[in-house]
C-alpha cells in the first residue's frame, strides 16, 4: 500500500511521459491510497485536458474511472497535521495533505512532481525510485 498524489494518478489514467513507469507501479502495489483532495485535483487536470483536447466526454469516461478505481481508497488526513506541514515545510496546503496522509499511515508518498521529489527527498519517492528500491531485478 502507498500514498500517490495527483501527478502520479493523472499518469495513470492520462497518456503522458510517465505513464509506463506508472502503469508499472499499479502492477506492482494495486494498493493506492489518496486523501479526498485528489477529487479536487484531478476535475482541474482534466479540465485542462477537456479544453486542450475539446472532448468532454472523453475526460468524463476518465473522471468516472477515477472514482471507480479510487474513490473508495480514500483517507481523510488530520487537517491540523496537514496545516502544520504546509507551514513548517512551505508547502501548499494540498500538498500538505499528502505528506500528512502518508506520515499518518507509516506509508511511502509516491510523487512524479519534480519539485515535491527535490523539495523533500526523505518523505517523497519517485514511482522510478520506489520500482527500483521494491521490485526485484
């Protein structure tokens, strides 16, 4: 079981460079964990999708996968943990609520945002990194 962010959900489900490496990593560990904030996160990725692609229905099948593959994997993390991350990290406060949720759950948090993974190198994990680290040559 791991914590992912959006980035490492929208590789998933939306063709883009990191979508091998990603698509492995559900293959490896099925078990995905995100806070509710990845709803909130992954309408405005698709919105972005939906004007740049002009199909609606296209990012509404995705919307709907989405749900369907993690929309019961969700945890509420403990918004005064997330609050104190964002300030004692400098990190927003949607950020905040993934490393909190991943500290709650003594679990790895799973990141392709370069920042994030440059930001804090012991607390997020690259899917490369954690494929590396885990899965057996």
């Amino acid at each position: 079981m791991i914590v992912v962010d959006a980035s490492v959900v929208a590789f998933l489900f939306i063709e883009g460079e990191e979508s091998g490496t990603v698509r492995k990593l559900y293959q490896y560990d099925p078990e995905w964990v995100t806070p509710p904030i990845l709803n909130h996160e992954m309408l405005t990725i698709l919105a972005a999708v939906g004007w740049a692609e002009g199909d609606v229905d296209a990012v509404e099948a995705i919307w709907r996968e989405v749900r369907g593959v993690l929309g019961s994997r969700q945890q509420v993390p403990d918004p005064v943990r997330s609050l104190r991350l964002a300030v004692e990290l400098g990190v927003s406060g949607y950020d905040a609520q993934y490393l909190a949720l991943a500290t709650q759950l003594h679990l790895p948090l799973i990141s392709c945002e370069k920042r994030l993974l440059e930001a804090f190198p012991g607390k997020v994990i690259s899917p490369e990194r954690y494929l590396s680290v885990k899965v057996p040559a």
